[in-house]
C-alpha cells in the first residue's frame, strides 16, 4: 500500500546507527509533512493507502482526473511518508480519533494500519520547544538533517516538503529569530527538497530567506490552502463582477473545533488566516468591501467547521439585494486529497527542471504566488501546467 515502507526480506542492509536501508530501486517519492501527526497529515496518509489498495475512490484529487494523464505524476502507490512534528500520539490512534469524529471512514484505520504505523516510524521531533536553546541555525540544520537521512535511507528520488501545521502568529516587526515555518522552510532549501506550504504562516515569505530561495533552484508554492470559504469567495466574487454587479459589504464567520479552532483562537493567528481570505476581494473586485471575518473556536465541532457568508451588493437603478452562503464540511477531508496532489506536482515539477514559484497552482491557494484571483481562470492555468509537465517527459 502506498506510504508503506519495505520489510527487511534479504534485499535491504542495516546502517550503523540501526536504520534499514532498503535496495529497491523502484522509484519512490517522498512526502515531508511538517505537522505530520495533525489531521490533515493523518488524513492524507490513510487516503493514500485507501485509494491504492482500491478501498476508496480519489475523491477530491485533481491530479487523478483525465486531464492529469501523462503528465508523469508519480504514483501515489509510489508516496513514502515521513515528517516532523512536536505531538506524540501515534497516527493509528490519531487515525482511531479521526474516525470517532466522523473525518474517516469507520474501519479503515485499521484497514490501513501497517501504512499508519510506517509513516509514524518516520515523524521525528519538531520545534523549537519550550525551553529549547538552540539557535536558528542549529535547528535548521537538524531538520535538515532529518529530511535528508529519510531521503537516504529510503532510497527516494526526491522529497517534498508540505506544511500543514497550525497557523501560526505572523512574526513581530524585527524579530531577531525566524519563526518555526520559516525554520522548516529553510530546511527544505537546504535539504534540497520542494516545498509546499499549506498554511497561512510565514514559512518561505520570511525576506530572511528571499536569497536563499532564488538561489536554490527548487520550486515552492503557497501560501494557505484554498478548501472552503475561500473557495466559494473565489467562484463567486467573478460572477459580481463579471455581471457588473457591485458587492458594497462582504462579511462572514468562521466556526470551528479541533486544533485550527484552538491555533486560530488567538488573534494573531486569525489575522494571519483572515489576510488570505481579504486578498481574494480586493484582487477580483478591485477593492475590498466593507466587512470582516470572524473566527470562533467552538470546541464542541470537532474537526468539523461552518463558514457563513452575507454579501451586500446593488443591481440595476441602485436596487439593494442580498446573498448569503453556508459552507459545513470537514478541512481535514477537504484539504487531504489536495495536499496529495500538491505533493505530486511539486515532485514532478523537480522532475521536470521547473524552478522557482509557481503562480500556475494558485487553483490551491487563498494567497497564491500571482496570478489569476478567479478559481476558473487558475484552473486553466493549472491545465496548462499540466500541458507543460506532459511536454517534458
């Protein structure tokens, strides 16, 4: 099943310091996670085994419908994941709470279990932790070490890094220490790894690392992955405009449980979060409406949200009309099969030579790399990086 790694059964060695090393020569691809052991990580890993034994359909992957084909993707079947994270609890019994709250399927932790216990094997210890002492540099060179030892030790063609860990405040005006995205984004560089940042964090944006960025040849993309409300702002906000319909007010409400719920209770991590969603007005409207977005943490829902939206706009001779949209749905199901398929663009797009950022997958992002606003005009622009992908090969 897709993430697992191989027994040792007489084609692979043990190394000095007691890690197999395995003698396949099959091509794999590694998938990094920092936060490995939240949900969204959880859930990926399971879908993946899921859809590779037969067990579930690619529900929600792009990269498994038609006009994906031939571009050279690798397999998901071909995934092996590893990852950082500063939480404990195991991903089987992570996987158990993900199916109690009704995220995934009753059964299939346990049906996937060999491949939740292998990716487990391979999450080490993040930070910095409380109290933790060391610098900057240090911690980017441990993670960096980490991420490189996996590639190694499994023989991987290359490994892509994707945060999907809890928002984090934006960093305070002259801090004199990266924050822990950016961190682990530095640590991609150096590792010489893709990276894909999921979140709204700081992460690859620090100027702190503007240089190193440019200089490393490795393709990126972010920022904050485009699952619900975003979503549907993305695909409305065009229709106002196009039907020259002008949007006086946007406002809306977030209500959510689970870890984002707890991260985006305090105010700077909802500021950070709320900046992508802004941006998504301003840049199809041409300005940003009267409005806000407010997040509240409702333990109760779990890994579940509700987003609500109330649009104020006018029509023909000054008539004032209204629209007002719910979206329920879970992230983590919403989030988990894109953070797959981002995986195997961005390994891809090393694969192919491709460098840089990528304003062609900005489909994904609230805050994309430029680009389009609207989520049609970004999924043309993704097909077309589909095209070229498929020219490379």
């Amino acid at each position: 099943m897709a993430g697992r790694q191989p027994v040792n059964d007489g084609n692979a060695t043990d190394t000095p310091t007691g890690d197999t090393v395995t003698h396949d020569h099959r091509e794999r691809t590694g998938v990094w996670f920092v936060g490995a052991r939240g949900s969204v990580a959880t859930t990926a890993v399971a879908g993946c085994a899921a859809v590779t034994a037969g067990l579930h359909p690619p529900t929600g992957m792009v990269t498994e419908t038609p006009p994906f084909g031939g571009t050279g993707l690798p397999p998901l079947a071909s995934l092996v994941f590893g990852g950082h994270d500063t939480a404990s609890c195991p991903l089987p019994k992570r996987a158990e709470h993900l199916t109690g709250a009704g995220v995934l399927p009753a059964g299939l932790a346990s049906a996937v279990r060999a491949d939740l216990d292998a990716a487990d094997r391979e999450i080490r210890c993040g930070g910095p932790a409380a109290g933790d002492t060391r610098t900057d540099e240090e911690l980017t060179a441990c993670f960096a070490d980490d991420i490189a030892s996996f590639r190694t030790r499994h023989r991987l063609a290359r490994v892509v890094v994707v945060n999907v860990a809890s928002t984090e405040p934006l960093p305070e005006p002259g801090a004199d220490r990266l924050p822990a995205s950016s961190l682990y984004a530095a640590a991609a560089l150096r590792a010489g790894c893709p990276y894909v940042n999921f979140t709204p964090s700081t992460g690859l944006h620090s100027p702190a690392l503007a240089a190193a960025a440019a200089a490393s040849g490795l393709p990126h993309a972010g920022r904050d992955g485009k699952t619900g409300q975003t979503l549907l702002r993305s695909v409305l906000a065009p229709m106002f405009v196009q039907r020259a319909l002008d949007v006086r007010a946007w406002s809306g409400s977030n209500l959510l449980g689970g870890g984002d719920g707890a991260a985006l209770a305090d105010p700077a991590a909802a500021a950070a979060k709320n900046a992508g969603k802004e941006r998504v007005l301003a840049d199809t409207l041409g300005h940003t409406p009267e409005g806000e977005v407010h997040i509240d943490d409702v333990p109760a829902l779990g890994d579940w949200k509700t987003a609500w939206d109330h649009i104020a706009f006018d029509g023909f001779l000054g008539s004032r009309m209204i629209l007002q949209t719910i979206w329920q749905g879970c992230d983590s199901a919403l989030a988990a099969p894109l953070v797959l398929d981002l995986a195997r663009l961005l390994a891809r797009a090393h694969e192919a030579g491709v460098t840089g950022p990528l304003p062609a997958l900005g489909f994904y992002f609230k805050d994309p790399d430029g680009g389009p606003a609207g989520l049609s005009e970004q999924f043309t622009a993704l097909l077309a990086f589909a095209d070229r992908l498929r020219e490379t090969r």
